[in-house]
C-alpha cells in the first residue's frame, strides 16, 4: 500500500508539475524592466530638483522678499481688474451715460498720455542711480532694471545721463522718456536710450509703488545684484514724491489708421 501512494506522488501528472513550477514569461520581464526605468528616472528628477533649483541655499529672508514681491503683483492686477469692472458699470448705467462716457474718455487720454510719454507724470516713486567708473555696464544691464521695474508695476519712467564725447567732462544732464518703444542700445561710451546716447553715472526716475519697486530691485539675483557683480554701484531711494518731465514728441503714423467699426 505504502510503495503504491509513493509512485502515485511520484508520478504526478504533467500538468500540475507545469502549475507548481516557478515560470518567468516575457512580459513580466517587461514589466520589471518598466518598473526599474520609472524608479530610476524618478529618482533623477527629484535629485535634479534638488541640486538646481534656483531657490535652493536661498536665505529666509530672501524667500519672503520675493513672496512678497509676488502678493505685490498679485494685487496690482486685482486693482486692475476692479478698475475696469467699475469702468464698464459706469458707462453701462442708463442715467448719465453721455456724460460718463466723456470723462471716461478723458481720464483713458489722460492714462493713455502717461503711457505714450506725451504728458509729464508725478507721484510717489524711486530713482535708481547705477555708478559705473569702468564702463562694465551695458545696455542689457539697463534694460533688466528697466523691466524689472515694469514688472514691479512703474507707471512712468525716465532715464537721465551725462552727454558728450567720449573723455570729455560735462555736467550737461539729458532726460529720456522711456516708452514701449524706446530702444537701448550700447554706445561707444555709454548707453544710447531713444536715439541719445547718455554715459554714467544713469539715474532711473520712477513713478509706483515706492517699497515695491524697491523690493522687486533688490530680490535675490536681481539688479542691483548684477550691477554690484559686474563692478558697477546701485542705489536705489524711495522717495516721496518724483517728477518724470521728459516727454516724447507726438508724431503722426505713417501707415496706421483708424480701423473701421
């Protein structure tokens, strides 16, 4: 009896031998090999993320600088969109919408002048004086301030200079309307802003937010840390009350007309 329930165990039939062996098909290997490549490129991007981050080492102090930076902006274009809304109210309104409209339409000229340099602008602002004895800024250096400060929400802005030739000393100082049009280019001893080419030291003359112009030039990496990299001296002053007087002539366009409504 015993010898007989041996060979029985023995000889178990080819199917269930095939059930109990351990088995490696193909696609599990696919699966593995799919699974290792996943772990291993996610492992990648965080140990990328963690080495090249543009905040990482950045101090505390640093990191809510530029929050508050960010909420400054944030709010900017709150204030924005609640002065249209109100705007489409006011004209929408049936009382009065002849007139509402006529000083809408004058304080859009008066906004619009501001922004086209063609009317002087004041307010509270900063002026930004950038020293450069060696000549090692250039007009890319001017033009990160220059944006820097737009995106930091400046309403008006001019930059002033010394003029003349090169090695010649003149206290003669031109101011320069910057617009969405104005050009810098390098010169030969200085910047050339509008067609004018102005030398060191550059004075910004600015009209916002005093703090937050000031805050945005003096993030981590920023301006005045360029300038101050490249050899050059920033000064940034918050101030009160600043006039930006430098006006753009008014010229007709060559091409451009009035679209039909």
């Amino acid at each position: 009896m015993t010898e007989r329930m041996t060979e029985r165990m023995t000889e178990r039939p080819p199917l269930l031998r095939r059930l109990l062996r351990p088995r490696l098909r193909s696609v599990d290997l696919l699966v593995a090999v799919l699974l290792a490549l996943l772990g291993f490129a996610a492992a990648v991007q965080v140990r990328s993320t963690q080495d090249d981050g543009p905040l990482r080492g950045a101090r505390q102090e640093d990191l809510v600088q530029i929050l508050d930076d960010l909420s400054n902006r944030n709010d900017r274009l709150r204030t924005e969109v609640d002065d249209l809304t109100q705007a489409r109210q006011r004209l929408s309104e049936g009382g009065g919408t002849t007139a509402a409209a006529i000083e809408e339409a004058r304080r859009r000229a008066e906004v619009l002048g501001i922004l086209a340099g063609t009317l002087p602008a004041e307010g509270p602002g900063v002026e930004l004086v950038l020293r450069d004895p060696e000549r090692v800024l250039g007009a890319d250096v001017l033009l990160d301030a220059l944006q820097e400060l737009r995106d930091a929400g400046a309403e008006a802005v001019q930059l002033e200079g010394p003029v003349g030739s090169r090695g010649e000393a003149t206290s003669v100082t031109e101011s320069v309307r910057v617009v969405a049009s104005t050009a810098l280019l390098d010169g030969e001893d200085g910047v050339v802003v509008g067609g004018v080419e102005l030398r060191p030291p550059y004075r910004f003359v600015v009209v916002g937010d005093p703090p937050t112009l000031a805050s945005a030039l003096g993030i981590p990496g920023g301006v005045v840390a360029t300038v101050e990299q490249r050899g050059g001296r920033a000064e940034v002053r918050q101030q009160e009350r600043v006039v930006v007087d430098a006006l753009v002539p008014l010229e007709a366009p060559e091409y451009a007309r009035p679209a039909d409504d």
